[in-house]
C-alpha cells in the first residue's frame, strides 16, 4: 500500500507539474503578444520606445531589430556591441509567417527568457522579452508540497493497512488458539469458507488420529490372542507335559493360530497399503462378468465342504469397469466368503451382475443368519463382528468388510445392504458405469 501511494503521489505531481508548466508558458507568450499588440497600436511606436520607455516598469525588455538582422534599438543593452540576430529561431519565424517565439534558458538556473517578434512595418521587427520561471522552478517549488503529501500519503497508508491487516488476520489467530470450539470466532463472510475447511480438517484430523489409536489397540489385541495360544502349547510340548496323544492336537492348534495370524497380518497389510494408495490407483477396464464368474468357480468347492450352495444369478454379459482388477477381486471374493461362512445348514449364494440406472452393479445374496439393524451400520468399522467366536471360528479377521469399504471409496461405488436377521443379508456394490 505504502508503495503504491509513493508511486502514485509521484505520477501526480509530475504530470500536473508538466500540465501546468505547459500552461504557464503558452500564457506568458501570449502575454508578451499583448504587449507587442499594445506597443503596435501606440503612434510613433519608435519614438516612444527609443525616448519614453522605461523596461524596469514592467519587467519588458524591447528590441527593434532590421529586417537584415542588426539591432536598431535595445531596452535592456548597448546597441553597439549587440551581434546579428538573424539567426534567432524566433527572428527566422518572423520572416517566415510575419510572427515568432521562442523560449530560451536565461543565466539564472531556474529561470527562462520567453521572446515574442512580430514585424510592424516594412523594415522593422518588434521583439519583446521577459524572464520567468522554468521547468527545475516549478519543480522547486513544488518540492515542499509535494514532501508533506507524500509523507501523509506514507502515514496514512502505513495506519490503514496495519488496521487492515490485524482485522483481516485476526480471526484466524482466534481460530488458531481456538481450534476445539467452532463458534468462538467473529468473522467476517469472506473468510468463513477457509475457517469452516480448518474446522472440518481439525475435526477428521482428530477423527482419524483416535481411529489410529483404536486400530492399533485392536491390532495388538487381535494378535495377542493367537500368539498367546502358539506359545502356551508349545510350551506345553516343550516342557514334557503334552502326553503323546495331545501332540498332534496340540501342532494342529498351533497351526491353526498360526494360519490366524498370517490371515490377520495379510489384512492389516492390505488395509495400511490402501491408506497409503490414496488416490494413486492403477486402473485398467476390467469385465467384471467375467471376475465373478471365475470368483463363484473358486469358492464353489469350499462352499460345498459346508453344505452352501453358490451360483450365479443375474448375469447380465460383459459389464464392463475402470478398476484397479486385484481390489476388484479382493471386493468379490471378501463378499462371496461372508455370505458362505455366515450362513445356515444347506444355505445359498447367489451372485449378480447387472447395469442399473448409471451403475453396474455387483451384487451378492444369501439366505443365511442375516444382521441385525442395530449392527448394520457398524460391521464395515475394523475388527467389529457381530457374533466374535463365529468369525473366528470360520477364520475371520473383522477386517473383511472395512477392505471392501475402503476400496469401493477409492473406486468411488456406494455400498447398500440389506439384512434381516434369521432370513439372509443382501449387499450390492454401485460402480459407476
Ligand atoms: P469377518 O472377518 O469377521 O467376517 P468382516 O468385516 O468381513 O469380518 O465382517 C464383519 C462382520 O459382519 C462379521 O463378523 C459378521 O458378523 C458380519 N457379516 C458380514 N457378512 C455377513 C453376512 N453375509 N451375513 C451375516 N453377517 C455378516
């Protein structure tokens, strides 16, 4: 602000300064033209100004100069000694166009003669004279004017955009010391966007701070109990106090826990790496038909082992998805395994595929023990199950469902499921097309 208004004080007084010594001059000439009309009219205008006229009355120095160039006469100078004045451009003017001026630094530093001839008879050219203020003049006298202004254009400048800035800035400091409570600060409606955003980011930085704590507290805890299990048996084994038939009950615990383990560490592996992925995904179009066909075939056998039956449903050829194709089937196989494990005696599966609307939609039904509603909205949280020993049982992680969260978020799909308890849990994954 201080910058701009020095500049802009400069601009000003240079152009008014050169605006009014424009002026100035063309009135002085036009001055000294009044005067040589004046001394034009008066009778016997040689006479008077030889005889009678006195140059320190007003200012006016005349010369009457021949037509050849000498000096007849001179108000101000001893005629005598006066060179040729035919070369002065306001000389050369007059015999031109019969009229001249010209303007021409006078000794004096700040000063300037202005001439004015014109021709009054035959012979004779009348020349008046005068010396006035120039350019560096005006400029000197402006000089004070112009540093008192600048200086309170400095001033108030500096004060405006002080208070400016501390009102400007002031919410924000507010905000900052403030973070916890939305509605402390005063704003003003410019800025209210950007502290609303700080707000918002503080409150999922905080959100996803306490879901990291959590994570890692369930993690350990997760951990802790299959390992616990491998060291108590081999414990077991290593002390001698296993009789020879337990052994092999006691390995195939251990194995068990073991598989546990590696399943849990494989999730929580898969689950960082997602985080980590954050918006860097390496998509192709993948047929996703053809995925959950090959995903059914897989787990068809596994299925069986349990008395579930799964097959395809509505499969509607050659839905195709931009998609990263290892999240793709890691989506369907996660869905697929949960509707086998948590299933009854002799349940079903049925897999679809369809387009619907603007989606394709991906969908996996079963009529198997169902969800309660007061649980729906919590299984896709990290390590939540509704029934514990049973996931485990069947070789669960509660990680399952939180993978497929995070990868149909990162695909941009809404999930929509619908469960009854006892009667069998339906969930469909909407890809946009
Ligand atoms: P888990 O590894 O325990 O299966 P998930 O995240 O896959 O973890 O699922 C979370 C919980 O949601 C499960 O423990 C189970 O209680 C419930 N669940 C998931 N799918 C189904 C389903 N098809 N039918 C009934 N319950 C389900």
């Amino acid at each position: 602000m201080t910058i701009i208004s020095v500049i802009f004080t400069l601009l000003t007084m240079i152009t008014s300064v050169g605006i009014y010594y424009g002026m100035f001059r063309n009135q002085v000439i036009s001055d000294l033209k009044t005067h040589v009309h004046i001394l034009k009219t008066t009778q016997a205008v040689l006479e008077y100004i030889e005889k009678d006229y006195d140059p320190r009355i007003d200012n006016l120095r005349i010369t009457v100069i021949n037509v050849d160039g000498s000096v007849e006469y001179d108000s101000n100078a001893d005629v005598g000694i006066m060179d040729n004045h035919i070369n002065r451009p306001e000389i050369q003017d007059v015999l031109k166009n019969g009229y001249g001026s010209s303007v021409r630094e006078s000794g004096t530093l700040a000063r300037n003669t202005y001439y004015y001839a014109e021709k009054f008879d035959e012979n004779h050219i009348l020349r008046v004279a005068k010396e006035a203020g120039n350019l560096w003049q005006f400029c000197l006298e402006i000089l004070p004017i112009f540093l008192v202004v600048l200086g309170l254009a400095v001033l108030v400048s500096l004060i405006v955009a002080k208070v400016l800035a501390k009102s400007l800035i002031k919410p924000i400091e507010l905000v900052a010391q403030n973070l916890e409570n939305e509605n402390s600060t005063e704003t003003y409606e410019e800025i209210q966007p950007f502290i609303d955003k700080i707000h918002s980011q503080h409150k999922d930085l905080k959100k996803s701070s306490k879901m990291r704590q959590e994570f890692t507290a369930n993690v350990s805890h997760e951990l802790k109990t299959p390992l616990a299990s491998i060291s108590g048996y081999a414990e077991l084994i290593e002390t001698g106090m296993a009789k020879e038939g337990d052994i092999q009950h006691f390995a195939s615990e251990i194995h068990k826990s073991a598989n546990r383990l590696l399943s849990l560490i494989n999730d929580i592996i898969e689950l960082s790496q997602l985080d980590v992925m954050d918006n860097q995904l390496f998509t192709i179009n993948i047929n996703l038909t053809d995925e959950v066909k090959n995903c059914v075939n897989t787990l068809k056998m596994n299925a069986e082992k349990h008395n579930i039956t799964i097959t395809t449903d509505v499969i509607e050829e050659d839905c195709i998805i931009t998609a990263n194709q290892e999240m793709i089937e890691e989506i369907i196989y996660n869905l697929c395994d949960n509707a086998i494990r948590y299933n009854k005696q002799d349940g079903h599966v049925w897999v679809s595929v369809f387009e619907k609307d603007d989606n394709i939609v991906l969908q996996v039904k079963d009529d198997g023990i169902g969800i309660a509603e007061e649980d729906l909205d919590r299984i896709f949280e990290r390590f939540y199950r509704v029934d514990k020993a049973r996931s485990k049982k069947t070789g669960g992680t509660g990680l399952g469902l939180a993978i497929v969260k995070h990868i149909a978020e990162q695909h941009d799909a809404k999930i929509l499921i619908d469960s009854k308890l006892g009667e069998g849990t339906t969930i469909s994954v909407l890809f946009e097309k």
